[in-house]
C-alpha cells in the first residue's frame, strides 16, 4: 500500500485532522520526470542501461511512468525491471520493530507503522540486468548496490568473490553523492578552491574486471578531481574504516590507497572485502506530529530593535497561552544555526542590523497547538512592532525515522520484468 499523509485542518476541538491518502500513482521521487525524461531517448537508442532508486515508495508506479514517457516521446517499449521486497510492512509488528532499533527509543509504545523498509543488495538489480532490463527501478536499496549491481552483471562477479565485491562497494560509496566527489560539499574559498562550480561535473568511476578504479569526470566541467577530494568522500559517513557494512559485503578500506595519475584523474586501490552481515538495516517510519513554521522581516531605521521587540511580544504570549510548547526562535543570517529551542535568542545580534528576518518553529503531535505559534506570529502585523512584513506561515505533516537491525530472512527481493519482450 502506498500513503500520504495530508494535514486537512483542525477540528472544533484539539484533535488535529489526518487523512491517508492511498494513490496507487503516487509514492515515486516526484522528479523522475526531470531525471529520465531528457535523456531516455539517447539510452534507448545506445544502449545504455539505466539503474535508479527512484522508484522510492512505488518502484511499479514508477515503471508505469517511464513507460509512459517513451509513449509519449514516440520510442520504443523499454524492457524495465521492477525491484520490489524492501516493504516489512506486516511483516513484523511495531512491538518487533521496537526490539530491533538501534540508538535510541523513537519505536517504543508506537502503535502504527507508517513505513518501513530495508536496505536492500545488488544481487537483484544484476538478476534484472541479466534478463535483458533496459531499465532497472528499484525501492529501498543501498547507495552502493546501484554500482555494485551493474558491475556483477557485466564482469560475472561471485557472491563470494569478497574483495571484488568491496571494489564495487566502494565504488558506489565513492559515486553516491554525485559531485561531492567533484567539489561540490568540498569548497571553502581560500582553503580548499574549486574552479567552475557554476558548471560542475558528475563522477565518473572506469572500473575494470579486477575492481581497479579510477575516478574523474567529463572533460570541459567545472570542479575537480584529485587526491583531497576522493579521501574526503572515501572517508564520508565512514563510522569503521575496517569494517563498512553494506548488504553485500562488510567493506574494509584500511589499505586503500588514493594516488593522483593526471589532472582529474584519481586511481583508487586497495578495498578489502569480509562476508556480508547477518542483518540488514531498515528505516522505520512513524506519525511525527506536526511541524509550524513562521517567518516575518522587520527592515530600515530601527529594524533590529523592532525585531527584538517582536520576539519578547511572542515569548510573552505564548508562555501564557501555551507554556507547554517549545518553540525556536532565529533571526535569519544573524542566529539561525547555532541557536536552542527556548524560544529566545541564545545571544543578541548587531543593533545595526539594516535587515531583520525572524523565523519561529514548534513541533507538536497536534496541529492546534502548533497553531496558536502561527497565529501570533501573524498578528504581529497590527498587534506588533511598526513595520513587521512578509509573514509566511506553514504547517506541515512530519514523519519520525528510526533505524533498525533486521534478519535477513525477512528480506525477499522479487524482479518483475515489464515492456517489449520481457
């Protein structure tokens, strides 16, 4: 089943108003359009596989989708492989979820599971690629089984074969975040300069048989590609160098080794590989309540001061109207990161200050209380300082995630092949 959740309101009373929404349409990244769209054509017509987690919620709506735009472009059926088996809804309860949660306790007394979904492998993208997919669509998998898979299929790999297998792994890791390993997440002009960030390029990773390496990207991008910028995506979410799990392998770069052949040209050696875990990760979803958001700008002669009024108006109010709710308070480009929740400023901003913008945010499980926020934010209009402009207001639906540890017995990855010929 695929849901959304929208927030339709607030009843007479407290009770904050849910509905799910099922659409059997929905649930798939809502840019597939925009990803496969412009370059389905040329794929179709070179050959050129295409593998993708943006099936998200929906891999089989999603592969409807494409279908359609091929339709719609006037080109052939593609032969797409569906990726499903990550859904553990209904598999364990939330009581067994709860069991099996790690760091923490967001599963304990939750009586409904919205989602959730494992991490799977890249055994069923290879099968998919084996049976001729044009398109490979996939759920829940990890980063790096949409490299690895590809690189099973097309070398014939073993399962067993475990220091391919880590090759491949972080071949993926090293791919996973695009052109972070281009420069992107990586510029901080003066200390580490990036050329041509306006027109960065994406990775590409020439691996061979062996599972040698090397990284750069297409010639007359922006960016770069050296030694600096590969260690530090190698070593990006790393939390044990000797022992990186993935579902296809337990992934050990202690000895890899990171050597700079050509301008843009990166040879990565030197991956290790172990059996693959017992367990598997999922991420469980749960009903987060709601989250509301309200901004106002406060400008000119005297702005900082007027903004330092608007926020002790608010504190005032809602420490009598609702002093059960934490909110946060920032004033955007002076105190907007580094601030806590106690609804005022952790410390002043310059009195200066040409331009204020402040932002007011509280969470709560029921949209009346976060409400009571907003509303005052918006009378500050005619009940506030001179000069409050440019309120905006949102409140949104939230979804709370946990991780968990699961069997690998509960994992059943299934390919189901669509289109011309399957």
């Amino acid at each position: 089943m695929r849901c959304r959740a929208e927030a339709l309101g607030v009843s007479s009373g407290d009770q904050n108003l849910k509905l799910s929404v099922c659409d059997p349409d929905r649930g798939f990244n809502p840019a597939l359009d925009r990803f496969v769209g412009p370059v389905l054509a040329r794929c179709l017509r070179e050959k050129i596989r295409i593998v993708g987690n943006f099936g998200a919620a929906n891999p089989a709506a999603a592969a409807a989708r494409i279908r359609g735009m091929a339709r719609e472009q006037g080109l052939r059926e593609p032969i797409i492989a569906i990726v499903e088996g990550d859904d553990l809804t209904g598999l364990l309860s939330a009581d067994e979820l709860a069991r099996r949660e790690t760091g923490g306790s967001i599963l304990r007394g939750a009586t409904k599971i919205i989602a959730a979904n494992l991490y799977l492998g890249a055994e069923p993208i290879a099968r998919a690629l084996d049976q001729g997919a044009d398109i490979v669509v996939t759920g829940r998998v990890a980063d790096s089984a949409l490299a690895l898979g590809p690189l099973i299929h097309a070398f014939g790999w073993k399962y067993e074969d475990w220091d391919r297998l880590a090759a491949g792994t972080l071949a993926g890791h090293l791919l996973e975040c695009g052109s972070q390993i281009t420069g992107g997440y990586f510029a901080d002009p003066s200390f580490k300069d990036v050329p041509g960030m306006a027109d960065l390029g994406y990775p590409l990773a020439e691996i061979d048989a062996d599972g040698g390496m090397v990284i750069t990207k297409p010639a007359g991008t922006g960016g770069r590609v050296d030694r600096f910028t590969v260690i530090e995506q190698l070593l990006y979410e790393i939390h044990d160098p000797s022992a990186y799990l993935a579902p296809d392998v337990v992934l050990d770069v202690t000895d890899v080794m990171v050597e700079q052949l050509a301008p843009d040209r990166v040879r990565v050696t030197g991956a290790r590989g172990n059996p693959a875990p017992e367990t598997l990760k999922a991420t469980v979803c749960v009903d987060g309540g709601f989250l509301g958001e309200a901004e106002i700008s406060y400008a000119g002669r005297n702005a900082a001061a007027r903004a330092r009024l608007a926020a002790e108006i608010i504190d005032t109010r809602m420490r009598k109207r609702a002093p059960h709710l934490a909110f946060r308070l920032d004033a955007i480009g002076v105190v907007s990161v580094l601030g806590e929740n106690g609804g005022t400023l952790s410390r002043p901003w310059a009195s200066d200050a040409p331009d204020v913008r402040l932002r007011f945010a509280a969470q709560s499980a029921r949209a009346a209380d976060v409400e009571l926020l907003l509303d005052e934010v918006e009378a500050l209009y005619c009940a506030g300082p001179a000069g409050g402009s440019g309120v905006r207001r949102r409140l949104t639906p939230r979804l709370t995630s946990a991780s968990c540890v699961i069997e690998r017995k509960f994992a059943t990855p299934r390919v189901t092949m669509v289109g011309d010929s399957a």
